[in-house]
C-alpha cells in the first residue's frame, strides 16, 4: 500500500508527466485558457489514463508478450488507445449524456495525446503489475490535471495584465509553464524512499 | 528468409489487431448507438461556425440541436442572415421568416474632448474594474469607459474606441450581442440595421447636471418627443429612447434637439468618421 502511495506521489509531484517528462503538452498549452475547459480536459485525460493503462497492460501481457512482439508496444498502444478513446465516447454519449456533454468535445483530442500513449509505454518499460500499472496511469492523470489547472489560473490572470506586445497571449503562456516547470523542478529533491 | 517470416508475423499480428478493434467498435457503435436525427448534422453544416453564441444557444451544435428537438425558430442565426436560415427552412421545411437584421449602437457620444474627466486612470486595462471605482474616469457616471472590453470581446473585431468612445463598425457588426453584454456601463444595444437615428446617451442625471459635466448629453428636455410625428420617442428618467417599432425615419428628432444628442449619422459612420459635433452639423 505504502509503495502504491509513493508511486502515485512520484508520479504527481516529483516526476510530472507535462513539467518533467514533458509529454502532453499541446493540450496543456491549447485547452489552458479558461479554468473550466482545463479542468474538463483534465478530468478527461485523467480518466483516459487509468483506463488504457489497464487495457494496454492486458494487451501487452497477455498478447504482445506470449507471442514474443514486444517490439510492437508502441503501434499496438497506439491503435488500441485510439479504438478506446473512440469506445468510451460511445459509451458515455449512451448512458451518460450530461459528462459527455462536458468531456465530449475533449476526448477525440486525447486520441493523439502523447502523455497517454507514454504512460503506457512507462508501465511496460518499469515493469509495472496490473494494479501499479493503473495506480500510474491515475497518478499521470492527477499530475496533468494539477498542470493544466495551474497554468490555466496564471493564464486568466496573465489576460488583465500589462504585457509588452511581442509577448502578449502565446509567448506568455510558454514562459508561464516554463517557470512552473522551474518551481516544480524543486520537487526532484523530494526524497521518496 | 527468417526476416520475411518476422515480418509477415509483425504484419499479421497488428492487421489481427486492428481487426479486432475494429470489429470491437462496429459492435459497439450498433450496442451504443444513441439515435440521432441527420437533420442536426445537416443544420450544423449550414451555420456559420462561429460559435458566437448570437442565436442565444452555447454554439452552432446546440442551437442545431435546438430547431429540431426544441423546434426553435430557424432565423436566430445573425451571422448567417437571411441565407442561412433560408437554407435551414429548406432542411426542417418551413418558409423562414428573413430575420430583422441588427447591429450593435453605443449609446455615448461622450468623447475625451466633449466630456468632463473625474480622474485619470493608470491600471488593468479593463472596463469592468474601472467601473468599480466611481463609476468610471468620466464626471458622467453613465458614459463609455473607452477601455474596450467590447472590443475583446467582439468575435467579430467590429468595434474600436475612439477618442475614449467605443464605435461600431456597422458593416462587421453581426449583433451577436456579446458587447451588450459585457458592457458594465449597459451603453450597447442592438438596434434595426436600417434605422438612422439613435439617442447617443443614457445619462439618466437632470439637465443641469449633464450640462456640468458633458457637452453633448441628453438633459430630458422632451423636445424630441412633442416633434415625433410617430410617437416613437419618450423621456424616461432624463433621458430620451426611442422605440424602434415605432420609428419610421423620418429624422425629425435628430434636427429638433438642442444638445445635438440624436445622432442620424450612419451613413458618415460607415465611412469612418468619427464621431463628432462638427461632423454632424
């Protein structure tokens, strides 16, 4: 239990999937400019996560593995990601209308998204088991999620500014996320163990 | 040989795989299939997509969801105009009504040189804050703050301020309404696009008072009201309105007022003029 703690710890805070791994970041920089839809996007990433890090877990184990194709982790990642991303928003469109309507138009976004399919190719290079594999995947998704909400707060607040023009709007939230990645660089010196 | 063989495997592997998936997904597009009517894609096509939410639904998608499920009205799309919900009629047959079209129209004439200043204001370059503190910089606690938080917000990029007097242009102007809104002042309204006159103020103080502080505000005088022959125009807390399915054009108003207030200049502000007293005499 302790172990699973750290590992999620680790995960959230000292190795951040969009500060230290750098991974995901195109919706970390294109959905962050209002709380609310940087709050959808990561719940949805989050939820993504768990989710295809069991089923990429499955499928390397107990596919990939026997049949002694480990070499095709990353294609075979990909398309069963894609399929599932496409899988949950049928299924959520069914039976549950409401968080469609709030996720809906995030999760065809994920399909492509790099920290999803990086999870599942950490659980298989850690060598993790299937419920570490999860506990990864949710812990990835927390850390997104605590990434995008933060530099979306800096970002609404960025607006009432006073921004010399050359870095008015993009170039600002660049140097926001890198000075938040700065900060949680402190986090490496966390000891875990 | 054994490299063919390895590929052959690798190729059949993931062509095994993608199989599976995608069978997986055909099963369950037909388990999950939530019934949705064509119509809604075929309305979505015809929108404009701007997602300004001037309809008055959250975007394009859902005022299509709207006209089929709800059976909303098929002209509430101002950017479109009259095509689109022409083409829209065609998709839910119905002969659609061609929408009144509208722009937006600053109620202010209050320009840096025409109205008296309470202070200067050095800060968050916004109209909302500003109106916090006393109502603005302006001596006239009704007028334009000429900070431009219309001009953010417009999707349209049809507003600018000028001479601290925000200005719509009117040709860009789609009346999707977002600068009413965000306007703390309440100075935007939607008006006939045709129309020529308009009251460029809401000041709602007593005459001498707007006399103090502005030269072009409206002191309630009514003069305008006992000279329109439709009755279309009434003074109500010192200031005049006008009532637009009322207003037949004539723009009597316009010459009658003593403060110069009633503006029947669309045709110089198209041209981008700016406004001014001068400009208009």
């Amino acid at each position: 239990m302790g172990n699973l703690l750290l590992l999620s710890l680790g995960a959230v805070l000292v190795e951040n999937f969009v500060f230290v791994k750098f991974l995901g970041i195109c919706p970390f920089l294109g959905v962050s400019q209002k709380l609310n839809t940087a709050v959808g996007m990561g719940l949805a990433v989050t939820f993504t996560m768990t989710i295809s890090s069991a089923l990429t877990w499955l499928l390397h184990r107990f596919v990939l593995v026997p049949l002694e194709l480990e070499y095709l982790n990353t294609v075979a990642f990909i398309l069963l990601i894609a399929s599932l991303v496409q899988l949950i928003e049928m299924v959520l469109q069914k039976f549950l209308p409401s968080l469609y309507a709030s996720l809906g138009i995030y999760l065809p976004l994920i399909t492509t998204n790099c920290a999803v399919l990086g999870v599942a190719l950490l659980n298989v290079q850690n060598g993790y088991d299937f419920v570490e594999s999860m506990v990864y995947g949710f812990s990835a998704g927390i850390g997104f999620l605590l990434a995008i909400v933060l530099l979306s707060l800096v970002r609404e607040r960025l607006i009432f500014s006073r921004i010399p023009k050359p870095f008015q709007g993009f170039p600002s939230a660049l140097i926001a996320g890198g000075l938040l990645a700065l900060a949680f660089s402190g986090f490496q010196g966390l000891q875990l163990a | 040989m054994e490299t063919v063989i390895v590929i052959a495997l690798t190729v059949l592997a993931l062509a095994i795989l993608a199989l599976l998936l995608g069978l997986a997904l055909a099963l369950a597009g037909k388990v999950f299939a939530v019934k949705k009517d064509p119509r809604i894609g075929e309305i979505v096509q015809c929108l404009a997509g701007a997602n300004c939410g001037g309809c008055g639904y959250a975007g394009c998608s859902a005022y299509a969801e709207a006209i089929v499920s709800q059976g909303a009205p098929v002209n509430c799309c101002p950017v479109g105009g009259k095509e689109t919900a022409d083409a829209i009629g065609a998709i839910m047959g119905v002969t659609a009504q061609a929408p009144v079209r509208l722009r937006a129209q600053v109620m202010c004439s209050g320009t840096t040189d025409l109205a008296r200043r309470k202070y200067a204001y050095r800060g968050i370059s916004d109209c909302l804050s500003v109106a916090k503190l006393g109502n603005g910089p302006k001596e006239c606690p009704y007028g334009c703050i000429g900070l431009g938080s219309c001009v953010h917000v417009c999707p349209f990029g049809a507003i600018k301020v000028e001479n601290g007097v925000a200005a719509v242009e009117y040709e860009k102007c789609r009346a999707c309404g977002a600068c009413v809104s965000v306007c703390p002042q309440h100075l935007i309204k939607l008006v006939p696009f045709d129309t020529d006159v308009w009251v460029g103020c809401r000041s709602q103080d007593k005459g001498p008072v707007v006399r103090n502080y502005c030269q072009v505000g409206c002191i309630g005088c009514g003069i305008c009201v006992r000279n329109c022959p439709s009755g279309a125009i009434s003074v109500q807390e010192s200031v005049a309105s006008i009532d637009y399915s009322k207003c037949i054009d004539c723009g009597l108003c316009a010459e009658k007022c003593p403060r110069n207030i009633i503006w029947s200049g669309k045709k110089q502000m198209a041209e981008g003029d700016t406004l001014t007293v001068e400009g208009k005499q």
